[in-house]
C-alpha cells in the first residue's frame, strides 16, 4: 500500500474547535438535567400533600402499573444522589407516601371518592354531564382552566375530609381516655375496698379485746352498785 493511500485512510483528528463545541454541548445538557432535577423536586414539594395524583402528577384513572412506573421514573430522577437540591430527600419520602398510599386499595376508593365528588360538583355547576371528559372542548374554554378548577375543588374537599378525620380520631382517643380513666377509677375503688377489708381483719383481734374489757368492766360496775344498795 502507498504512502498516499495510507494517510488517506487514517481519520483525522477532531479539529480543536469541534472538541470545543461538544464539550459545551454536554456541559449544557447535564447542567440542563441538573436543572430539571431540581425544578421537579420543587413541583413535588409544592403539590397539595393530601393529593398522591398531584404529587405523582398522574392522572386519576392510572392503572396500578402505571403508577408504579411512574413512581420509578420519578424516584429516580430526583433520587437525593443525583440532585443537589437540599429538600430531595424530603421529595423522595413524599413520593414513596404517594404511591403507597394509592397502591392501598381502601386508601385510593375513599381518595377516588372525594376526587369524584370534586369533578361532580363543578360539571353540574357548568350543567354538564358527569361522564364529560377533560378533553372536551367545552371544558377547555373555561376560566379559570378546567384542571386550575379542578385540583382547587379536590383540595377544598380533601382539606374537610381529613379535618374530620382528625376530628374523628381526637373524638376516638378522648372517648379512649374516658373509658381508661373509668377503669382506672374501678381498679382505685376496688383497691381501696381490699385494702379496707384488710385492715379491718388485721385489727378484729383488737376490737374483740376492747368489747371485753368493756364487757368486763360493765359487770364490775353492776357489782358495784348492787352491793352499795344491799
């Protein structure tokens, strides 16, 4: 082989400014995905806490996959090693809260219930049909926007909900602490009752020596006058 052909067939180096370029170019997209990271920790962090579907920001009729691919791709994305965002980690916890919480199935019914309520209520105060799909065209003329509407009447009625769930639970536990205080004053009384009894017997053989010598010193006293009369 010629000389020629031999330097014909070795590659080139990058020129200089090329390596330039796409060293820029990478630095821009990590500093990029940095960016993401920590725009969706923020996203996570600011969704209303009571809504696992705003924080997972997933629709409501997800399947149990699709929540949990979702969750994995979130999970991983802001995962507190790869974000230098200081609130990841507290991001991180309330996704894994999220997608617990909707792959209990008690949990996402009485969730999906008061989701329902929410969308019920504001399409019969458009006067529309409860089976409207988000896409329809006359929910996307509406102002405020359909899902702004939405998620504000979703947190107004997951707000009352767990107020009366706390409600509930501080009524519970004050009712808990009745009953204890109850048994507690049964347990006392019947203390005291045994403790009672027991001095009662422990001082028998006294009270019985003392009603004799008090017998005793009757009969002498009756003796006595007897004798002064005879």
């Amino acid at each position: 082989m010629s000389e020629a052909a031999s330097s014909s067939s070795t590659p080139k180096p990058p020129a200089s400014n090329d390596v330039a370029v796409e060293d820029i170019e990478k630095l821009l997209s990590r500093e990029a995905t940095a960016f993401q990271r920590e725009m969706e920790v923020e996203r996570i962090l600011k969704a209303f806490k009571l809504n696992p579907y705003e924080i997972l920001d997933i629709d409501q009729d997800a399947t149990t996959e699709e929540i949990k691919k979702k969750y994995r791709q979130l999970s991983l994305f802001i995962h507190p090693d790869k974000t230098s965002h200081p609130r990841a980690p507290d991001a991180f916890d309330l996704l894994k809260k999220a997608e617990s919480d909707l792959s209990d199935k008690t949990k996402r019914e009485e969730l999906d219930a008061v989701i329902s309520q929410a969308r019920a209520i504001l399409l019969k105060a458009q006067n529309l049909p409860l089976n409207t799909r988000d896409d329809d065209v006359r929910l996307k003329e509406l102002t405020p926007p359909w899902r702004q509407q939405f998620l504000a009447k979703a947190k107004e009625l997951l707000i009352d909900e767990e107020v009366r769930r706390r409600k509930a639970v501080k009524m519970n536990l004050a009712n808990e602490g009745l009953e204890a205080r109850k048994k507690e004053e049964e347990v006392n009384a019947k203390k005291r009752k045994a403790e009672e009894e027991a001095r009662w017997e422990e001082t028998r053989e006294q009270r019985v020596e003392s009603w004799r010598s008090f017998a005793n010193n009757s009969k002498k006293k009756k003796k006595s006058k007897v004798a002064i009369l005879g």
